[in-house]
C-alpha cells in the first residue's frame, strides 16, 4: 500500500518537487545572526553564493543551523531551496538577531525608530496570528510576544502619542499598555474592510460601540490549570471573582452615558427590565445596555451573574431613551443534578444593568413566585 502524497499547495505538481526562493536581505544591526532552516527531505542555504546549509538527501524531519557575521545596510543574495521527496512538506527558514545594548535595541526594527522620531504620532499594529494561535495549536501564556513588547516599549519611550491597534483572535494580558499607552483600538481579525473601519473610528468619523465576549485577564496566574473544565473554580465572568484587566461586556465610546430607573415586570412567562439610558456626552453613539442575573440560594454553586439579556440603542445628544429587555423565565435556571434536568427556582432574584459584567450601574432585587 502506497502512502498518500501532500503537496505544498495545489497549484505544485505531486513529489518529488523542488523549489527555489531568492531575495534580498539588509540587516538592520551588525553582528552575528543564526539562521536555522527546519525541512523534509532536503535543503541548502547561500549567502552571496556561497553555501552555508548543504542537506540534499532524502530522509526525515531535520533541522540546519549556520551562524554568520552580517553588516547592517548592507545588502546579501539570499537563496534558499527545498526538496520533497514524498509523503510530507516541510521548509521553514527562521534566523535570529545578535544581541545588542539596549539603547540600540530599536534599530533591531528597521526605519520605525526613525519614523516615531519625525512623526506627530505612532501608529502601532501588533497582537498575534495563526502562527501562535489557532485550532490545534495552543498558546503558551497570554501575552504579547517578546519582541512585539519590547517594541512598543522602545517606540513609547521615544514618542508616548501612541495609538495601538491590537489585531488578535483570544483575550492578551496587555498590562503594561494599559498602564502606558493613551488609545488601544482592539481590531480583533478584521478581514478586508479592517484597514477602513480602524481609520473611521481613529478620525472620528465612526463612534465605536463594540464590547468584549470574553473577559481579558491580567496572567494565567489567577486562572485554575487549562485542564480543569470546571468553571466555578474560578473561569469565566460568571465564576471570576478577582479584578480582570478588561470584564467581559467592555467596550468604550466617544460619549457617555447615564442610567436611572429601574423596573423590572412579571409578565407571566418573561420578566420586563426597564430602564433609561441618557447620552450624557458631547457625540451621538450607541450604547450596549447589558441585563444580568443573580439566582436565588439553591444551595449549589451558580454564576456571581449571567448575562441574560442586551441591547445595543442609538442614542442622540441629550436624549434620554427608554430601554426594555425581555428575559424569559425559562432562562433564570440551573441544573438540578438530583432530577437531572433544568430549574427555574423560586426565590429572591437580583437583576442588575450595566454596560459591562463590572460596571454595574442600576440593581434591582426581584421575587419569584409560581
């Protein structure tokens, strides 16, 4: 029985195949760089024609590793090429930059240094991609990449007008740009629109509304091990009991807004929370009006609160908007092991308003009877 055979990509012809890339390299900083080239079956690797990595043969995984002394500006021949012989494709060419004094360690960035120098102010796109996070591929901690935070740590120190534009997939630990940078704009993957819909919100031409579907945490450290699914120990904004660096349901916007009056009704089969909502700033904007519950004592363990109702409303200047939530009744449960099913109890119930799981503003205790 033949193997099943797995080309680069489907425009390649099935192995053996080779391939050749070729390009220029300029180092920014002089010293010692190491090149490490991961492949299967073979590879070889010039610099100036001449050649540094030689593994032309067929066999496994394998990994090559030269150092070399590079000047900075200067520019090199790179060639590196590639042969797959059957089965699996593997060419990932990585090298490392010498270590420098601090103080120079911007020029590892290229012309960024000198640009946040001359400019009025930064412009910063970081965050993460599929390369770290993906499906199948777990995240070692939840911060920024080393080098990404070494970055913007160099850049704020020479231009503090910073704006940072987070591009990620998960919650980041961002601490220390929350602590320093004026204006992070979380982009999430934005797709091909990103680029147009970050500048609207930069400019002002968009007020942002958008708000968090998780919690960012500050370490791993206040989190219970990966590997324990049960979330009241501690996971989730509903089990969470400490001081997250962003609750889930956050967001923020050019305006403010104020909350007062709260109601909540028993409709028969679903309870109406009521509530005004008054921008109180200088823009028009929407508002994402969050509706949690608080069950009665069951005497088992239920979330602090759970989101069970939103709405987002467009809010004017000076408007004072009336806003309704429905909450179906069916909703305000837990699951009762002895029956083995879901129950929604009797009992003294706490419906608190807010525009985040933290930012609480209006509570509102409420009785249920059958």
């Amino acid at each position: 029985m033949s193997r099943p055979t797995r080309r680069p990509t489907s425009f390649c012809p099935p192995p053996p195949l080779s391939v050749r890339w070729t390009g220029k390299l300029r180092p920014t900083i002089t010293g010692i760089y190491t090149f490490n080239f991961s492949f299967d079956d073979g590879c070889r690797f010039s610099l100036d024609d001449k050649l540094l990595i030689d593994k032309w043969r067929s066999g496994g995984i394998s990994i090559d590793t030269v150092s070399v002394y590079l000047e900075a500006g200067k520019d090199y021949d790179l060639k590196a090429e590639y042969y797959d012989d059957r089965d699996y494709a593997l060419a990932r060419l990585q090298w490392s930059v010498p270590e420098v004094a601090k103080k120079e360690r911007i020029d590892l960035y290229g012309e960024a240094g000198k640009a946040a120098r001359e400019c009025d102010m930064v412009i910063a796109v970081l965050g993460i991609n599929k390369t770290i996070e993906r499906e199948g591929k777990d995240r070692n901690d939840i911060c920024l990449p080393e080098d990404q935070q070494e970055f913007i740590e160099e850049i704020y120190k020479i231009n503090p007008n910073t704006v940072v534009i987070l591009v990620a997939g998960s919650s980041l630990a961002i601490n220390w740009m929350d602590e320093n940078i004026p204006t992070i704009v979380n982009a999430w993957y934005p797709g091909e629109q990103g680029g147009r819909a970050i500048a609207e919100v930069l400019f002002g031409d968009y007020n942002p509304a958008g708000r968090l579907p998780l919690t960012y945490y500050n370490s791993l450290d206040e989190l219970p091990p990966f590997d324990d699914y049960d979330i009241t120990r501690g996971r989730t904004y509903q089990y969470f009991t400490g001081t997250p660096l962003y609750p889930f349901g956050y967001g923020l916007s050019y305006t403010t807004f104020q909350y007062s009056k709260p109601e909540v009704k028993d409709l028969g089969e679903e309870i109406e929370v009521s509530f005004y909502v008054k921008n109180t700033g200088k823009y028009d904007g929407d508002e994402v009006s969050q509706v949690y519950v608080k069950l009665p004592d069951v005497g088992v363990i239920t979330p602090v609160k759970e989101l069970k109702g939103f709405q987002r409303s467009f809010i004017r200047q000076g408007e004072n908007k009336l806003i309704q939530i429905p909450v179906k009744k069916e909703l305000l449960r837990y699951w009762e092991e002895e029956s083995g099913r879901f129950v929604t109890p009797e009992g003294a119930y706490t419906i608190m308003i807010g525009s985040s799981s933290s930012d609480i503003k209006l509570s509102q205790p409420f009785l249920l009877r059958r």
